[in-house]
C-alpha cells in the first residue's frame, strides 16, 4: 500500500509527471490543429454518410436524421442510376490506376538511374527538365493536354506524319481494349459478358479498358508525376553504398545484374513510398476530370472523386456524396495493405534471386 | 500506471479539440430559419451573386442594381462566381447565403427541395406577365420558387455565304424534316459539313416536339421518353449523322456547335441566342441568318433555356431583395439586358419592343410560343448526364435501346 502511494506521489510531483505535462503543452497546438482540420472534418463527413442531410443548415440540427446504411446501399446495391454511376467511376479509375502506377514507376526509375550516372554531361539540366513538370499546376498541364491532344492537335499532326489517324482524344468514349477486340472482329459482346453485371454495369463493359479519352489522362498522369518520384528514387540511389555495387562487379555479375538483383533490392523501402504515393494520388484524381473533362465523353473519365463532388454539389445529395468518399477511402486502404504484403522484406532470398544456386542435394527429392 | 496518465491525458486533449472544434462548428453552421419569416421585415445590405456569360453581362447587372441601390436606399453589391453551384451550396449549409442569385433550371429543385430557396414568386407584382412556360420550369410543389431572368431558344443558324455558294436560296430554307435533311447533304462539301450540334439532349431534344414527343407528362409526374414519337425523332438525327450530313461539334474537333460553325467547319448549327454575342466576338467575318426550327411530322418544336433569380430562404433582408428581383425583371431592366447581353425578356410586355429592336433573333422568339424545357424534377439532371453520355455513341447505338434506359431512369426518379 505505502509503496504505491508513494510511488503515486512520486509521479505526481516527479520530474516525470511535469515532463508529460510540458510534452502535451508543445504538441497541443498540432492536436488541435489535426482535430480541427483532420479528425473533426472525418467525423462530420462520417456523420454525413449516414444521414439524410440535404445541404442546408448544420447537418448536426434537429432536421437531419439517422438513417443507417441507406446512401451506401443505394450506392452498392440500389439498382439505379447512383449505383451504376458508382461502378462506372470504379471501372474508370481502376484502369487509370493499373496503368498510370506501374508506368510512372518504371519511367522515374529509369529516369533517376539515367540522371543519376556520373559520367552523364548537364545532370543537373536533365534532373531539372524532367522535374519540370511536377512543380507546374495540374491545371495549366490539363489544358495544355487538352490542346495538345485536341482533334486538330500537335499529338496528331505528328500521328498524321506516320501516317496515323489520330483518335479526337478527348471525345472518344471507345474502351481500348473494346476497339482490340473490335479490330480482331468482336463487335458484338457475348450473351454472358453483356447480361451479367456488377455494380449496375456489365462485365462487357467492365472488360472495356480504359477510354481513349482516359489514356489520354493517363499519359498525363505519367507526365506529370514521373518527375516527383524520379526525385525520390535519386535520393534513394545516392544513398546506396558504392562497396556492394563494386563487390558485384568483381563477381562478374553484368550491368542489368547489377541493378536487378543489388541496386533494386536495396531501393525496396523507396519503391514501397512510390508506389503507395502512386495508388493514393491516382485513385484520388480530381483536379484533371475537374478541369479537362467532368466525367465525359459518356462517362467514362468519371472517377470516385469527381463523382463523390458532383452528387453532393450537384445534386444536393450530400449523403450519397460522403458514402462515395468513405468507399474510395476504403478501397484506397485495401490496395495499400494488398501492396504492403506482395512488397514485404522477406527473410530468405528465393532461390531463382541468388546468384550461385546451391548445388541440387545428393540422393532422391 | 503511466500507462493510465496518458490515456487520461489523450482523452482530456481530445475533449478540448472536439469542445473547440463544436464551437468553431456552431458559429460555422446557423440552423435554418423557421419557416413564416418571409413577411417578416428585413434590414441591412443585398448580396448578389451571378454566373456571367462575361464582361458585358457583370457590367449591366452591376449597374443595374447600383441603380436600384441608389433609389431604394439599401446598399447592394454584385459578385460574379466562378463556381457557382458550389459557392451556393457552401452559403447555404454555413447559413449565410448571398440575397439574391442566379439558379439554373437543373439546380433548381433540388436546392427548392431542401429549403435553400424562398418562394416569393407567387407573390411578385409582375407574376402574370412572365411567359407561362418558363414560369412552369420553377413550379416546385405547385408553387413558383423564383423569377425567370431571361431566357434563350434553339433555332438554326445559317452561314449565308456557304449557302449562296451551294446554290441555294431563300425558297430551300427548310421548314420540314426532308428539306433539313437534302439542304444539309447539299451543303456538305470537303471539310464542311451541312449540320453541326453539341452531342447533348439539350440539341437533339429539339427533335422530340417536332416529332409530338415529350420528355414527361404535362403534370409531370410519368416519363415519355421512349414513346413512338421520341424514337422516330431520334432515328433522324441518326440517320443525319450515319449520312455524315450531320455531325457532332465534338467529332469537328469544336467545343460547341457555335465554334464549329463560326470555324466553318459546319454550314448549319442548332443553337441559342447566346450564339450571336459568340460569333461577333470571335468570329466577326461570318455572315449567317437565324430561322426557325424545321418542324416535324407533328409540326414545330424547339427547347427553351432559363435562369431564375433565386432569393435565399435565410436572406437578412427578404423584402428588400423582392423588390430588387422585381426592378430587376420589371420590362424596362430586361430590354437594358437584352441590349447588353443578348437575352430574350421573360415578360411578355417586353416581347414587342424586343422583336422591333433585335429583328433578326424574331425567329427564336418565335420559338417561345411552343418550346419545351428540359425536366427540372429533382434528380431529372441525372438522367439528363446519362442520356447525354449515351447520345455520345448514337451513331452505333439503336435509338430505342438508348430512350428504353433513360426511360427506365427517368421513371425511377419521379416516383421518389
């Protein structure tokens, strides 16, 4: 008994005990400053999501009610327009994602490595072009993009020199993989394709690709960002210690080798920060649509986010709006965790990394 | 032990953030107010907020209510959104909306809906003298919400010169679907083509009246888009387009049909009146005349377009922004706008001082004796983006599978 009072008032009037007190003095102002901005909002948007809140007055008030799962089931699983609006943005960004972050990462790689060699003339030219347009807004670069790849365009007058006909970009609602399999004489989809859905859409138009439209973005996506990671990998590369590339040398192991089985590894912790940057930002996108196309041509550069913004502003459903932000959040969450694991650090080196495999045992497998 | 401190020290922290941040809220949020305020007298100044066309239009509407301003003795300021219906929203889930603004068919009823809005049409001095069909777009519940601004119709815009260069004269000017049809193939030719429109029901649906049809029901209550009528109507436009004597301004590598047709990529283009103050601007050189829509099998039709002056639910000052909408579409402010901008009047007593001023816009303001509007029922906006996002591939797609969907849609939308 005595023991623990003392010791109660030990940490009272202890150094200790002041020490917390002054600790949580100097991160108030960042408590605050997160609740206010970050959790607070949070909680609002969550509150939001499942009320009935149409846009007017404080969604706290007496008017606004509870009402469940309501505005995610009509999302999930109301059978109408909002669910079928909802499979189509996931249809949309799920392309964007798939091609624009496996792109941007082997282009500023290749990038960082290229500007990172020593006996490259004008590194610090070449590390400023490339990073040039990173630091330009999204917006100037979206309308750039969009008279660039205009019907009439600089993108196909240098088509037309090849003797190309250049798709009108950004009105062209075709999926690519729908004009492949047009082109290999698939026009009409299979019964099983066209009836069954997901979300409100077909499979036929799940297996659509991205639109031309949405290549376009893409290719802008990998533009813009390439340069902000390249940042990343260089840093990641000067940091590398000379030895282990020298001692690979001596091994006899090859230029692609080198970098595929010692430079590569050893950049794991900065291609994990790359690539979870790449899946956060491009299932954000929302400046681009925002700007370039606001969903079209026939919907098919609709995104999660653009639409969480339209349902609410538009349309003044605020709930179905905040539903569509937690979903996005969710599905942002599950990609991250699906990458962590494929990315992990194993322990043991799987036997077609190593350099020498071990001489195959004596006797029966 | 420290263990326990520090939990109690988070939960003490996180209790101030959050009593903070509910203050902040409180004085963020107001609730609304209580309905029967309307009459009740208001003081202090009038915000106005508009989406303009540009320098023009924020020119006379700012002297118009500085005008105003300086004979009621209330104070009024102008200003010009760039985003207009997020602005709004944001004004009014804070409770401090701008007085007066401008509200656009497709937001209407849903900001109607949650409150947002005022209803003070119905008691407006100048009630009757607004053209019934415009007042009928801002019918919610059966009341009139707010005041019709202007309003624009379609009609067909010819270049005169492509025209006397295909041998045409006043005589081929189409007043059916056939002579739309053969003046459009004669005047195709190389990079022009006969007929330009932007991709949207907001063109094409000029069709559907033509042809008898009709987006919903008079009482608005049952949707008629896939009828016989709509179905035939956008078999044309098919047809015109798989001709390749129409085709979309997007597929011309234009914004809108306006650019098409002042690049002279199009000979034809269907398009407001806006399309004039347009072509001067950006192309001066073009020389076109403005006719009424061909009519259809069931005779003319054409599609009107409106804004309404909005007066906030929680304005400070009701009255005082009555009687400022009211100055603001009395007859004389409207034809100073038509002047300056290029709108039609949305009173009728405006109609002929307009007509003699502006002989040439004579055939859009024909059109308003039988123009339709595109349905504002709350979530009608949806189904509208859909349509529009389906007519992008009407060219390879079946007219009846297309109207049969948005059907469906539009159903759905006003059972709720």
């Amino acid at each position: 008994m005595t023991t623990a009072l003392q010791l109660l008032i030990r940490r009272r009037s202890g150094i200790h005990g002041r020490q917390n007190a002054t600790g949580w003095l100097f991160i108030a102002p960042v408590v605050i400053i997160l609740g206010l901005f970050l959790a607070l909002p949070v909680a609002m948007a969550a509150w939001v999501s499942v009320s009935d809140w149409t846009g007017r007055g404080s969604p706290f008030s007496a008017a606004t009610n509870f009402v469940g799962t309501e505005n995610y089931s009509a999302i999930l699983s109301g059978g109408g327009l909002a669910e079928r609006d909802f499979g189509t943005a996931l249809r949309n960004n799920f392309y964007y994602v798939i091609l624009t972050v496996p792109l941007q990462t082997a282009l500023s790689l290749l990038l960082a490595v290229l500007v990172n060699r020593r006996i490259l003339k004008g590194r610090g030219f070449f590390r400023t072009a490339f990073y040039f347009p990173s630091v330009t807004s999204s917006v100037a670069i979206t309308v750039l993009w969009l008279f660039l790849f205009s019907a009439s365009g600089v993108v196909n007058k240098l088509l037309a020199l090849v003797g190309v006909a250049g798709p009108n970009w950004f009105q062209d609602p075709n999926g690519v993989l729908h004009l492949i399999a047009g082109s290999l004489g698939v026009t009409t989809p299979p019964a099983t394709l066209a009836s069954n859905t997901l979300l409100g859409v077909s499979w036929w138009e799940w297996l659509s690709g991205p639109s031309v439209a949405m290549s376009a973005f893409i290719l802008m996506a990998v533009f813009t960002t390439s340069g902000t990671f390249m940042l990343l990998f260089i840093a990641a590369l000067q940091n590398l210690r000379g030895e282990l590339e020298e001692a690979a040398m001596l091994d006899g192991a090859s230029g692609w080798q080198r970098f595929w089985y010692v430079t590569l590894p050893m950049l794991r912790p900065t291609l994990f920060t790359v690539i979870t940057l790449g899946l956060i930002g491009t299932w954000q996108v929302f400046d681009q649509i925002y700007t370039g196309t606001q969903g079209g041509p026939a919907k098919t550069t609709l995104t999660p986010a653009y639409l969480s913004f339209s349902t609410a502003f538009n349309n003044q459903q605020w709930g179905q709006g905040a539903a569509i932000g937690f979903l996005l959040f969710a599905i942002i969450i599950f990609f991250a965790i699906i990458q962590r694991l494929i990315l992990r650090e194993r322990t043991t080196v799987p036997r077609r990394k190593r350099f020498n495999p071990p001489p195959p045992k004596g006797g029966t497998k | 032990m420290a263990r326990t401190r520090t939990l109690k020290m988070i939960t003490g922290a996180a209790a101030v953030v959050g009593a903070l941040a509910l203050s902040a809220c409180g004085s963020g949020f107001s609730s609304p107010a209580t309905s029967g305020s309307a009459d009740a007298a208001g003081s202090g100044p009038i915000s106005v907020l508009i989406g303009s066309s540009g320098e023009a239009e924020t020119t006379a509407v700012k002297s118009a209510v500085a005008d105003w301003s300086k004979t009621s003795g209330t104070e009024a300021s102008v200003a010009v959104a760039s985003d207009m219906v997020q602005q709004l929203s944001q004004g009014f889930a804070s409770g401090k909306p701008a007085d007066v603004f401008y509200v656009s068919t497709d937001q209407f009823s849903g900001f109607a809906a949650n409150g947002s809005l005022e209803p003070y049409g119905d008691s407006l001095a100048n009630k009757d003298d607004f053209y019934p069909g415009l007042a009928k777009a801002f019918n919610y519940d059966g009341k009139l919400y707010c005041a019709p601004k202007d309003f624009s119709t379609l009609s067909l815009v010819i270049n005169t010169d492509k025209w006397a260069a295909a041998g045409l004269t006043d005589a081929d000017v189409p007043t059916d679907w056939d002579g739309l049809a053969s003046a459009a193939k004669k005047l195709t030719d190389g990079p022009t083509t006969g007929l330009a429109f932007s991709p949207e029901i907001a063109r094409i649906g000029a069709f559907f009246p033509q042809a008898g049809g009709s987006f919903v029901s008079e009482d608005g209550k049952t949707a008629t888009l896939n009828s016989p009528e709509n179905v035939e109507a956008l078999g044309f436009v098919k047809s015109l387009l798989t001709d390749g004597t129409a085709k979309y301004s997007s597929d011309l590598g234009a914004g809108w049909g306006g650019e098409a047709f002042g690049k002279g990529l199009s000979a034809m283009t269907i398009e407001g009146n806006w399309i004039g103050g347009a072509l001067s601007k950006d192309f001066p050189d073009v020389k076109y005349r403005t006719v009424e829509l061909p009519a259809g099998p069931q005779g003319k039709g054409t599609l009107q377009f409106t804004n309404c002056w909005g007066i906030a639910a929680d304005s400070k000052n009701k009255p005082a922004a009555k009687k400022l909408v009211e100055q603001l579409t009395s007859t004389q402010s409207q034809i100073g706008f038509a002047k300056a901008f290029g709108v039609m009047p949305s009173v009728q007593s405006a109609a002929a001082e307009f007509k003699s001023e502006f002989p040439a816009q004579a055939a859009s303001l024909a059109g308003a004796e039988y123009a339709q509007t595109l349905p504002s029922q709350p979530g009608a906006a949806d189904v509208i983006k859909d349509l529009n996002a389906k007519l992008a591939t009407l060219k390879t797609s079946d007219p009846k599978t297309i109207l049969d969907a948005v059907q469906t849609e539009m159903t759905a939308v006003l059972a709720k």
